[in-house]
C-alpha cells in the first residue's frame, strides 16, 4: 500500500516541476514446502521531478527518489506516456535504484 501526497508547479506551459511524499506498507508472505514466513514493514518515500509533453500525445518523466522502509535507498525514475485523450494514457516505467531494475506498464486515468 503506497498513500501520498504531491504538489506541481509549472515551468512554462508543458514542463512541471513536482514533488511527492508517500507513506509505505509493504507486506510479504512466503511459503517454500513446510517453511513459511512473514514479514511487515513501514515507512516513507520522497520524490522530486519534472515531466514534459514533448509532443500533444507524448510525455516524459524523470525523477529522483529517496526511500526509507526496510533500509535507505536512492533510486532514478524515468517514465513515457502516450496520451490516447485528455484522461487515458498508457505508460512505460523504468526505476533503476541500488539493488533493483524495474521496468513496469501502466495505464493511467487523469482527473
């Protein structure tokens, strides 16, 4: 579960500047044969960033992450999403951080 709050300021017209902070709790249960295992933790996530629509369709993020939950961890964010109307896009994630890749797809409804 990730709830956060965030707040953007324009540049000019299609560029914004914006930062977030997000309260964390990731639960984890794993079962291997008879050996089971569990394990709870909280805490927060920072970001700053700026995305662009490069084009009427196309918009680019990118972001700088800080993330305290079972350790420190920095981690940069870049993301693209093509804006199929004003609402409804569908977007690529990528997050590089110390120990992790991911590359994620989304879809997204603005209101």
């Amino acid at each position: 579960m990730n709830l956060g709050l965030g707040y953007r300021h324009g540049i000019n017209d299609k560029t914004d500047f914006f930062t977030t902070a997000s309260f964390a709790s990731i639960s984890t249960k794993v079962s291997y044969l008879s050996e089971h295992e569990s394990n709870d933790n909280n805490g927060y996530e920072l970001s700053l960033g700026v995305r662009s629509m490069l084009t009427d369709s196309f918009e680019f993020m990118t972001a700088i992450s800080y993330e305290k939950i079972e350790g420190n961890d920095t981690s940069f964010k870049f993301a693209g999403f093509y804006h199929f109307t004003e609402n409804i896009s569908a977007g690529v994630n990528f997050q590089l951080s110390t120990d992790v890749q991911y590359l994620t797809f989304s879809a997204r409804y603005s209101f």
